[in-house]
C-alpha cells in the first residue's frame, strides 16, 4: 500500500481534508495530529475501520481505543449517561488533553472498547483534529499512530516511519504541542479513579472533583494475577531498541556510574545538567521541569534507536513533584521498571 503524506494547516481550505474524509467514511484510517500525540483515526462506530486500526498497529484487540469527538454535545451519543462530574471536568479541561471513561452505549462496537462496557472519550483541542472529526460527520477511535510497542509519535515523521505502507494517509499537522498522551479519568466506578498520568495533572483533576483515587498501575507494574483498569498498562510500552534504566541520584554519581560503559551506551539527561565530565554520549531530553520533559521525552527515545544504541542510562525525574507522573509513568514503562540508586 501507498502512504500519502500530506501537510495541512489551520488557514487550509476544507477542499485540503476531502481525501482524508473520503478515506474514514469508507473505513479506511488515516494518520491525524493531536495536541497530545499523533492518532491513528478510523470511524469508532465501524468494526470494519476499527480492526483496520488494530491491524496496522500490531495493536492486541484487548487494547480498547479512545474515542475522539469535536465538541462536548456529541459525548451523549457514545455513553448510556453524562454525571455531572463528566460535565464539570469537559467545562475546564475540553477541548484538550483528557480522555473520560464511562458506561458505552449500546451503539459502540466491543471492538472499539476491547470488550470492556466502558468507552473512552476526548475531544482534542488540535483544530486540524477537530476539523477532520466535523467534515467527517464520525467519531473517530484514534490511539496512538505508532507501532504497538514503541514510543508515540509526536511528529508526522515518526507515523511515517512506524506506519509506511501499512496505512493509506497521514495528515502532517506539525510537531504535537504537548507530546504526552492524554490523561485518562474513569467516572465508571464509585469513585473517580486516575488510570493514566498526562498533562491535566492529578491537581488540577482534584481541583475539580474533590477526591480522585490514582490507580496502581500509574507507577507500578501490574502482578500478574491483577486484571488491568486500564488495559494498555499491562504492555510492554514506549520501548525503543535500546536497553533503557533509569537512574536514580546526583548527576556527579550519574556521571561516575555511567562513564564506565563504551560508548553505544548513552546518558539521557536534563538541559541543565553540565557535561565536562560526562564522558558517554548523551541526548538532553529537557529542562526538569514536567511539559518540558513530557514534549521531547518520545522523540528522544525513538533518536536513540537512530543513532544505534544499545542501552541507554536516563536521569530519574524528580518524583516528590506529583506534576511528573505522566513523564515517569512513561520512562517506567519504556525502562521496563527497571530503575538503579547511584
Ligand atoms: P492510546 O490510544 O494508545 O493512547 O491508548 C489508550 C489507552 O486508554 C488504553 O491503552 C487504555 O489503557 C485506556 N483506555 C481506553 N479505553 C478504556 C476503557 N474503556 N477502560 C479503561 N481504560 C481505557
Ligand atoms: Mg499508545
């Protein structure tokens, strides 16, 4: 198959999106920018598209997709109800970086939820999303446009890569603003319950609900005779090629403790950091400070497959700060929990 990459902006006619369009409403997928991560969009309500999508990711069917919609009044179509939590966290947080989970309705395929009667829903803030979502006329399931497995793409390049002949189309939209999936709140339990950590952070949800319950999964790995909340934490996730451990302590014993290894082993460490006596190569994946971290944490990742490491040692983020859940909970996985103190 053909993959079409084609670059469209904000100020691009409607005329622009007629391919991409044509292709969802004949439930084929399309490559789509969001402000988290880039989407593999297909049309949520069609079982056709949707095992299209899990087929082109390599995705396991367990692995239910997050639903995307334009604006808030088209929630009521995909959930048997709207509480008023749902509708007090879309006033302040939609459109944008949260994905809420509720009872499905009966007219959502089990293909788009992995089986399970609850359904995730977001309404992305990106315009070229939301464009496509209306001229559509669909809601569009759209997880990550990566493989299954490797870091998410946060540029239209990276679906190219993962996704080259295995997809018809892919909307270059521009590098994603936030480069951290969403975050994912269940409203289907007795309490509000964090499944997944992304830029709407555990504070501000507490903000607005009172009391928020953090899932298990967010910072550990799941035992093996749990049965996951949120499906996708039971993956192996967001793994380049290369070995990665994290690395807990100073950046003076980070420096002592990795000097050690040849150099196919690199060091990822914050813009801060001052190198003289780094003496591995490194990748500075950001200042300290969460979103910075969060926006390149992805495309540091998939460089250090580019440049042919084989492992690779990644300063710890500071885990006091209840804001860096979303970027640990990512490394943690990518590390496979594998975590030293130096
Ligand atoms: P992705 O689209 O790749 O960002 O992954 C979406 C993630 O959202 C999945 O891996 C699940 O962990 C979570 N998710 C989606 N739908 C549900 C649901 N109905 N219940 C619990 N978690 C969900
Ligand atoms: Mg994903």
């Amino acid at each position: 198959m053909n993959t079409e990459l084609v670059k469209i902006t904000i100020e691009d006619s409607d005329e622009k999106f007629n391919k991409a369009v044509e292709l969802l409403r004949n439930e084929e997928v399309v490559g789509m920018p969001t402000e988290t991560v880039y989407g593999l969009a297909g049309n949520a309500l069609s079982p056709l598209a949707v095992s299209r999508i899990f087929e082109a990711k390599g995705r396991p069917t367990d692995n239910p997709l997050i639903v995307h919609i334009s604006e808030f009044s088209e929630i009521y179509d995909l959930v048997k109800a709207v509480p008023e939590e749902a509708k007090r966290l879309a006033e302040k947080f939609w459109p944008g970086p949260l994905t809420i989970i509720l009872p499905k309705a009966d007219k959502v395929p089990y293909c788009t939820t992995g089986n399970l009667e609850t359904v995730a829903v977001r309404c992305p803030s990106h315009e070229i999303a939301r464009r496509l979502i209306k001229l559509s006329g669909l809601p569009l399931a759209a997880p990550s446009a990566n493989l299954s497995g490797k870091p998410s793409p946060t540029k239209a390049d990276h679906v190219y890569e993962d996704l080259k002949g295995r997809i018809p189309f892919i909307i270059d939209g521009g590098d994603c603003a936030e480069g951290v999936e969403s975050t994912v709140i269940t409203l289907a339990g007795d309490k509000p319950r964090l499944l997944r950590p992304g830029n709407v952070t555990l504070n501000e949800l507490v903000g607005v609900l009172g009391e928020v319950e953090v899932d298990d999964a967010v910072l550990n790995p799941l035992k093996s005779t749990e049965t996951a909340s949120s499906p996708g934490m039971k993956y192996k996730h967001y793994s380049p090629d290369a070995k990665i451990t994290l690395v807990k302590g100073s950046f003076d014993a980070f420096c002592e403790f990795v000097n050690a290894f040849d150099n196919k082993t690199y060091a990822m460490i914050f813009n801060e950091d001052s190198v003289e006596n780094l003496k591995i190569p490194y990748i500075k994946y950001g200042f300290a400070d969460y979103k910075n971290l969060a926006h390149n944490l992805f495309d540091s990742l998939r460089e250090l497959d580019k440049i042919g490491a084989k492992q690779c040692f990644v300063r710890y983020p500071d885990d006091e700060n209840k804001d860096n859940l979303a970027v640990l909970n990512r490394l943690l996985r990518a590390a496979g929990f594998n975590v030293i103190e130096v």
